[in-house]
C-alpha cells in the first residue's frame, strides 16, 4: 500500500514519521517512509527521519505544507498526480484551532462539535476528490492536545512531576484534552518550561517528546478513549477502515 500524507508542520510530521518507526520495529521492509518539507511549490526532501523505499510493503511519503490552511487545497491540487502514481490513500492531518475555527464560533472560546464538523465537511466538499480514498483528519483541538495525553513519560523523564506545575485551576491529566482545553499549545509550553526547555513547534523540541514515548504509550492513549481524533488518525494511518470523521 502507498499512503500520501499531508501535515501541517514539522512538529506532525515527525509525530508521523514516529509512530510508523516505532510500529514497525524499524523494519525498513514492513515500512518505509520519506518526508518532505514544501515551500510554495518547492519541495525539499528531508533527510531525517527515513525508513525503507517505495519497495517497502507500505510506503508514506509525509509532506508538511508548513500552514494549517494549506493542507487541504494541497491534496486538492496534488491528488490527480498521487493518483496517477498509485497512491491508494491520501490523509490529511491539521488542527481545528486556528482563524477559521474562530471565525465560525465568533471568537468565543468554546469547543464545539458542531462547528468542527461544519468545516470538516466544508474543507472535504472543497478537495473533491470521489472515487478514491480520501481522509481529512483533525486534531482537536490541536495536535497539543494529543502531547498532553502523551506527556507524562516526557515529564518523568526530566524529573518532574506534572502535579508540581503550575498549570490552569482544574487541569486534570487524566481527562479527554479534545474536549477540555480550548487552546493546549500554552499548556504544553509550560509543561516544557518546567522540564527546563522549550516549545515553539520546532524540530529539537519534537525530537525531545517523542524519544521518550513508546509504542505502549501510544496503544494505551489508542485504547482509553480518550482523544478519540488521536485514535481515528492512527487507525487511519495504520491501515484501518475509514473511520467517522472528525
């Protein structure tokens, strides 16, 4: 299987690129993958991370499009050519939170399905693509919600303890952070602040996260029923049936 995946920045690119090393075991022949990074319409491709080739049993070819706004009209226009080269599927992974986003909900700081599922289907009508496998993911309400779910082992692993921090009144590390935390960038970033770095979405930073994260970790937040867009992306990713979206 061949899989095109559009992201909308370094720090999801390297997610994705994560989570198809780490499940595979590393094993260039099960996966490989290659990422590219686009500017305009240059694209770069990056030499780390890769894994395999095309030759491998499932291939990735990961572009970040470096803007949240882009990934959408990206697939659009890219779609006839991925096609015509055999891509069997092409996702799609960006965050809800954003202009559009607020824009809709007239800037009230709120999480609403409603809207979320106005634009999903507003932003799908737009790519237009029928006929082939087609998946727009969202994070919501950002991809930080999915590090937040997954941060505890970051935190361990520089000595800290989350309840320690000194992070919004009713922070619960436990809860569903999709449904809970309107913005969870500022959270994060203080998360790593206490761990002695910091968060600006760049490669270093990511780099710092996701070493310390397993496939068990993954699986756990995968299986718990939380974050049910994190576990709809996976599922996508891995191979899975298309699932309801968002």
């Amino acid at each position: 299987m061949k899989y095109a995946v559009y992201v909308e920045g370094q720090s999801e690119m390297l997610f994705v690129a994560d989570i198809l090393q780490k499940y595979s075991d590393y094993d260039p022949v099960k996966c490989g993958f290659h990422c590219i990074n686009l500017n305009a319409d240059i694209q770069k491709e990056v030499s780390y991370p890769i894994q395999g080739d095309r030759h491998s049993e499932n291939f990735y070819q990961i572009i970040n499009v470096n803007n949240d706004n882009l990934v959408a009209s990206r697939i659009k226009k890219d779609s006839p050519g991925l096609i015509a080269q055999g891509f069997d599927v092409i996702l799609g992974l960006r965050d809800v939170y954003g202009d559009t986003y607020k824009r809709v909900t007239k800037n009230q700081r709120i999480i609403s399905r409603q809207a979320i599922e106005a634009i999903h289907k507003a932003q799908s009508a737009a790519i237009g693509i029928t006929g082939h496998d087609c998946r727009l993911h969202f994070a919501i309400m950002e991809y930080e919600a999915w590090m937040l779910a997954l941060i505890e082992p970051f935190a361990s692993h520089n000595g800290i303890d989350i309840d320690s921090i000194d992070l919004p009144q009713g922070f619960d590390i436990t809860c569903d952070f999709e449904q809970m935390v309107y913005h969870p960038f500022p959270v994060v970033r203080k998360i790593f602040n206490a761990c002695g770095e910091d968060y600006h979405k760049h490669g270093k930073e990511s780099y710092s996260f996701l070493a310390t994260l397993s496939v068990a970790d993954y699986e756990a937040l995968r299986l718990s029923g939380r974050c049910p867009s994190f576990s709809k992306f996976i599922d996508s990713l891995l191979g899975g049936q298309c699932p309801d979206l968002p």
